[in-house]
C-alpha cells in the first residue's frame, strides 16, 4: 500500500505533514523515519500493551515517565522507537504544551534505546509549529490509557484484512469506521488520530460535544444537520467547513473568532470540580468506579438520547420515568442529571466518599446512558490511587462536602482538589503552553489587608491606631459596620478605608445605599422584565452584590479585595433585603440554595470579598435592627464623644493652619445635647463655608438647629431651642471661657476666628461684626 494519498489539508498542513511522516509509514507497513525499518508491527504493539497494561500497570503516585523508564527501560530499538513514534502522534497537535514538554518525550524515550538513535531534525521542527486543538487534563493524565489504545489501534489496523486497510487508506469515512472498532474506545484520541490522518475531512477537534455544539450551530449552512451519529455529525462538519471556508476564503479554525463565539456560548466556562454520591450502591459502587474507570448515577429509570439531551428533554424524561416521585423529589432528579450530562465535562476533577476517605478523579469523556444494572448514567474517569481522610480535609473542602444531592458543584475547591490527582495526572506548568494554560484557580483565601498608614490617616484625621484596628477588624470579620450620629463622616469614612484596601484599582468598590422599599430583588437577584418582540418576558437579573460577588471569584480576582459598601444599613428590611444571604454572613465557607437559582448552583459569598455598612443612630430604625444582624457584623461606634471621631475636628483645624474655635463649638453644642444618639458630629463644620460667620450661620439655620427642633418636637418651642444651642449662645459661651473674667473687662480685646482679628465679646454678648463676613 504504497500508493499517494490525497488526504486534503487542515488548519495546520506544515504540521499535518509531520505527523502523517509517522503515521502514513506506520500505517503502511513502511520503514520507519527514525530507524529505517517498521516499527508499527502488531509484535510490538502486543508487547507494549504487555508491558504497561493489564497486570503491570503501576497505578502509583510516581510520575508517567518514571514508571514507563521501568517498564520498557531495557527493551529493544524497535519496540522503543515504536513508544516515541507514537508519543511524537499524540503529542503533536495539542496547543497547551509546550515545545519543549513534546519533544523532550521524544528524546526521553530514544535515550533508553540501546543504539540511541537520534530525533531527527523535522521532529524538532514540527513542534514549535503552533497546536491545533487543546489536549487538556485528558490528554496530560491519560497518557497511559491513550498510549494502550493506540497499541489496540495498531493491533486492529493489521488484524483487518488488506481491503480494508487499502478502503481505509483510500476513504475517510471507511477509516473512521475501521479506527472506531479498537476495543475499549478512547475517544479524544480516536478523533485525533482520524484529524492526523484525514485532515481535510475531519475537524481538529476531539471533544465530540463540542463537535457537535459547532455542526448545530452552522447546520443552516447547508440546509439542516443530517443526523446524529458520530458520522453524521463528522460528514456535516466537512460539507459546513467547505461551505465556510469558500465564503471566507481561508481555512476555518473553529476554536478562533469570529466562529467561536457563534457555538462555545452553549458550553460551560472554565474547569469544573464535582463530588458525585454513589447513594444506592455504597462503598462497593465506588469501588467499582475505581477498578473500572467510570464515575455514575443509578439512572435506573431514565429513556434518553444523552447525545442530544437538553434541558427541556431530561426534564421530559425524568417526568415520564418518575412518574411514582412526588414533584420535588423529580426537581432533584432534573438539576443531577442536567449537571451530571450538560455541565460536567472531560478535564473536570471528581471526587467520591469511599468509606472515611475522599477519592478523587478527572473526567475522561462524555455521558453515556448503558443497559441494565443500577448505574446506568456513566462518564469515564481516571482515579487517583491517593485517597486523603475527610477529617484532613483544608478547607473549603469540609462544607462543600456537606452539600445535598448526588451531583454537587465543588468547583470552589478545585485547586486544593487538584493536589490529590496523581503526579502525571495534575497539570503542571511546565508541561503547558503559556498561550492557554488550564490551571485551576487558587484556593480561596482571605488575602491580607494592607496595614493602616500615615497617608490614610492624615486624610481622615483619625489617629492610625485607631484606624489600624478597625483594618485588621475587616480582615479578621470581612464585615463591619460604622454607626453614629449625623455628621460623623461614616459614609466617607468608609469610602476611604475601602480604597485603601483595595488599592489602585477603585472598580473594586462598589457602594449600595438601602431604603425602606429596598428588597432582596434589589440587592441580590429577581426577575425582572424584559421585552422582545414585542412579548414581555421575565429574566434573571443580578444585582450589586451577586455582581461584585460574581467578579470578585474570578481566578483572576482571587487575591484581591472587594469591598461592599451599603450606606444607610439600618433603612432597609434586613430580614427582607438578605433573605437566606443572612447564613452566609455567619458561615463565609457555607453554601446556600439561591431563592431564583437554586435549582442551578449553590451559591458562597467569596473570601476576597469585604463588606462595610453604616447606621445612622438618629435614624430610629436603628433599634429595630435584630440580634441576628448584630451578631454577623461588629460595630464600629463613631461618636464625637469618643476616638477616633473625638479629635477630628480639631486636627482638621490644626492641619489647615486655622484656630480652633469650631472645635470648641462643637463640643459646647454636644455638652448642651442631653441624648448621647443626637450628638453633632465634626463634619458639619468641616466644609469650607464654615471659615465665615455667615456660612456658620447657615450650618446652624439649615443643618443643625432642624435636627434639634426634629428631636426636641412637642417638648421644646423652636424659640428655646435657639436660645439654648443656637450660634450666638454658644459663641457666648466660648468666648467666655476662651478669654476668662479677667480679659472680659476689657471690652475692646480681641481673639482670633480663622486666623482674622475679630473684636471680643462684651457683657451683652459678641457684636455685629464679632466675625468678619463672608
């Protein structure tokens, strides 16, 4: 079988070449380009196969390369060359390794063989070509399992008569349907290598999920999808991509723009981690998992097509096949299946419970519906041979763990879970492409605040200590909330510390102010309409915290602070505004059943995110709020009588260069003031109007006096209630003791009102012009 093939092109024609120097010699029978003579033998594929599989595999925690030095180490040219040769095809198109991770597998191997033959040159050449499809977790930690299949590959291409393999050389389709009897089907590989070798007839993508998502979406290119079997979904995908490639004229790459966005928007984002209850079968069901490679549902009762299943169809099929299950119990069994076959995905981490240890695994493929038996709705797994205790679990792993159902979202821990796979099956960041390198996110942390400094408290004119602590309070509670009388600066405050603690980047404030019509829809989610078409429809919408929330658990995100800021706490219906959101501010490692979207996801308030209310003890809500409030969030009192808001005033004056007259207003107003709650705080008289008589004369007519006749209404008439704290009598009063009886018989002295000359006040009290006008 020597004769040319037209084997067509795809994204990758330089690298496609490459691996068909390898293949097309291997499949033909022909010498091979490393050694000059055929490897790909059905002898050496059977040896191989004999060697790492069946009662030699080494299931331990050492490396895949440790283990295979082991194994073939001392084996001859040809059967080491055939390793490398087939290393080189599996390694070749993936686009998250390395160069060097490639070609070091090559060069690995071929240093074990007794004539140590050399990589040649083309080898090394082919690998710094750009991959063509992402390998991920499947093709990183399953290269054991891909490197058996390809030798049962090699054993079924030689064990066919030479029609076949000539029909198969001759037609894509005939050999995708030779490729596809190698016993114990390996998917992602079996795809590759069809791509490798029919380039211009079958996608560079190996996911079968994502091909089929891609021939859905560009079905109308050519009139309507054909079906949907796996050649179907393949001859439809050649026919669209010719279509596609003619209208752009260039080489359609599915997983580039503008095409992936037009079919990814139905896939989940990111890696994903599960934990997957064997409920009915127990310990022995989870065993078995183990022995056989599969992690499953019962499913004992469920009629579907898993390969064309959505939403509304295992909704139908659960209805029909739990007919005898009472209306909640038939939800469950929805959002598992829904989660078990439309949201878990190859690469992802699983972990099951065997006895009092944790096992944990990665998905090697797509869900699958099997007849007969109790564990019916299965995905293959690889599992990892370590099984941690649960009572060593780190957190958040322990109450993720506590999670109901039989399909839980445990993506949370997913970097502390991706410890526990095995060395060859975690990936690494020396094996990966710096272009996409899947690596799960960090373990969630609180990060650490930064400390208290001299700038901040100059700002606030609050001693640092005393800002320091209330810092390392938000670190130590992630929550707080400033309360005091009006004028305290509690809002700025707030604002202030809140970008301090996040730094440059202000997008990471966010500030809320609560009202009594406030409610949870507001705060956290609800449904709200929306209008297409013409037809108005309800729609899940978020609100502030579910946004800054949802931004601030990016992996991006994860070591930096956000901070919440909700103005006007005590306004709102609390009870009402946090509705079940109130047990996530007790237990930050604790997840709820969302009202809206419970059905879907658990939701957990991340640890980089910070929360800073205030309560205006005025406001007198604020005796309504309830012990459950009080008891999730410390209270950080801001009084005038008391640090740090006791000495703001004066330092601001101090700062400015001015006199300290306002200060000494201030707490002659306060000492006038019987209720602790209604005190005046300094900021009042920190704006610039208050440098003048008049604009004092303003703060007292329009600010403070309004909230004193507020307070004092049906016990005090408006007239004493000037007489007693309006402006000329605490002047007054001031002036009195700032000059003593001494300096006040002489009626012409004078003191000093921001830094101006001003004449003395004499026994009928200050005159006309004892502060200088505006």
């Amino acid at each position: 079988m020597t004769d040319a093939i037209d084997r067509g092109s795809g994204p990758s024609p330089e690298l496609e070449d490459a691996a068909w120097r390898v293949l097309g010699a291997g499949l033909r029978g022909e010498p091979s380009p490393i050694l000059g003579r055929p490897t790909w033998t059905r002898e050496n594929a059977r040896r191989l196969s004999a060697l790492v599989g069946g009662e030699n595999a080494d299931l331990g925690d050492r490396s895949f390369f440790e283990k295979l030095s082991d194994q073939i180490g001392s084996e001859s040219d040809d059967l080491l060359v055939f390793v490398a040769e087939l290393l080189f095809v599996h390694v070749l198109p993936l686009s998250d390794f390395k160069p060097t991770t490639k070609i070091e597998r090559v060069d690995r191997v071929l240093s074990w063989a007794p004539s140590r033959p050399a990589t040649p040159d083309w080898m090394r050449r082919a690998v710094e070509l750009p991959g063509v499809f992402r390998g991920g977790v499947g093709f990183k930690v399953q290269v054991w399992a891909q490197l058996l299949w390809m030798c049962r590959f090699v054993e079924t291409w030689f064990d066919a008569t030479d029609d076949q393999r000539r029909a198969a050389l001759g037609n894509p389709w005939a050999f995708g349907a030779l490729v596809a009897t190698t016993p114990k089907d390996s998917p992602a590989i079996r795809a590759s290598i069809c791509y490798l070798t029919w380039p211009g007839s079958y996608e560079a993508v190996v996911r079968a999920a994502d091909r089929k998502l891609i021939r859905d979406a560009f079905a109308h290119e050519i009139g309507g999808a054909s079906g949907n079997d796996e050649e179907a979904i393949n001859r439809d995908l050649e026919a669209i991509r010719t279509k596609v490639d003619d209208a752009a004229g260039s080489r359609v790459h599915w997983y580039r723009e503008p095409y992936r966005s037009q079919w990814e928007v139905k896939t989940s984002a990111g890696r994903r981690a599960w934990l997957v209850r064997a409920k009915q079968g127990g310990a022995a069901l989870v065993q078995s998992w183990l022995d056989d490679g599969f992690v499953s549902l019962p499913a004992t009762n469920l009629e579907l097509d898993v390969a064309t299943a959505a939403q509304p169809t295992i909704r139908a099929a659960v209805e029909s096949g739990y007919a005898h299950l009472t209306y909640a119990q038939r939800l469950t069994l929805v959002r598992e299946y829904s989660d078990f076959i439309l949201k878990m995905s190859a690469d992802d981490v699983i972990v099951g419970i065997l006895d009092d240890a944790l096992v944990v695994g990665s998905v090697l493929g797509d869900a699958e519906l099997v007849e007969g038996g109790s564990s019916r709705l299965r995905r293959p797994a690889a599992w990892s041979a370590s099984a941690p205790g649960l009572k060593d679990l780190p957190e958040p792993l322990p109450s993720l763990l506590d999670g109901q159902g039989a399909v839980v979202d445990v993506t949370s821990a997913l970097g502390v879970l991706d410890q526990y796979l095995a060395p060859e099956r975690r990936i690494d960041d020396d094996d990966l492409s710096g272009d996409e390198p899947p690596l799960p996110p960090p373990v969630a942390t609180v990060p650490e605040l930064p400390a208290g400094t001299d700038e901040l408290a100059a700002s606030l004119h609050m001693p640092r200590p005393s800002l320091q602590e209330i810092i390392e309070l938000l670190q130590d509670r992630q929550q707080l909330v400033f309360y005091g009388p009006p004028g305290t600066g509690k809002t700025y405050v707030a604002q202030a510390i809140a970008r301090h603690v996040v730094g440059s980047d202000r997008s990471r404030v966010r500030l809320v102010q609560f009202h009594p019509s406030y409610a949870y829809e507001d705060f956290f989610e609800g449904l709200r309409p929306s209008t297409e078409s013409g037809t108005v429809t309800f729609e899940l919408k978020p609100g502030p915290l579910r946004q800054i929330a949802d931004e601030a658990r990016l992996a991006e995100n994860a070591d930096a602070p956000y901070v919440l800021i909700i103005d006007e706490m005590n306004r709102g219906n609390l009870a009402k505004v946090f509705g079940e959101l109130y047990y996530l501010l007790e237990y930050r490692n604790e997840a709820v059943r969302l009202q809206y979207s419970g059905d879907i996801e658990e939701f957990r308030l991340p640890k980089n995110l910070f929360i800073i209310g205030t309560m205006n003890t005025v406001d007198r809500s604020i005796s309504l709020v309830d012990a459950a409030i009080r008891r999730r969030f410390p209270f950080v009192e801001l009084h005038p009588a008391v640090e740090p808001t006791k000495s703001v005033l004066e330092s601001y004056l101090r700062a400015n260069h001015v006199d300290t007259l306002r200060a000494q207003l201030l707490a002659e107003l306060n000492s006038r003031i019987d209720e602790r709650d209604l005190q005046i705080g300094p900021s009042f008289l920190m704006r610039t109007s208050a440098s003048t008589k008049a604009g004092l004369e303003r703060i007292w007519k329009y600010d403070i006096l309004p909230l004193l006749e507020d307070h004092y209404y049906g016990q005090r008439s408006p007239e004493v209630i000037r007489e007693q704290f309006g402006l000329d009598a605490l002047l007054r009063a001031v002036d009195s003791r700032r000059l003593g009886p001494v300096d006040l018989a002489v009626d012409t002295g004078t003191a000093e009102y921001e830094g101006r000359a001003v004449q003395s006040v004499g026994p009928t009290g200050p005159s006309e012009t004892g502060i200088d006008s505006e």
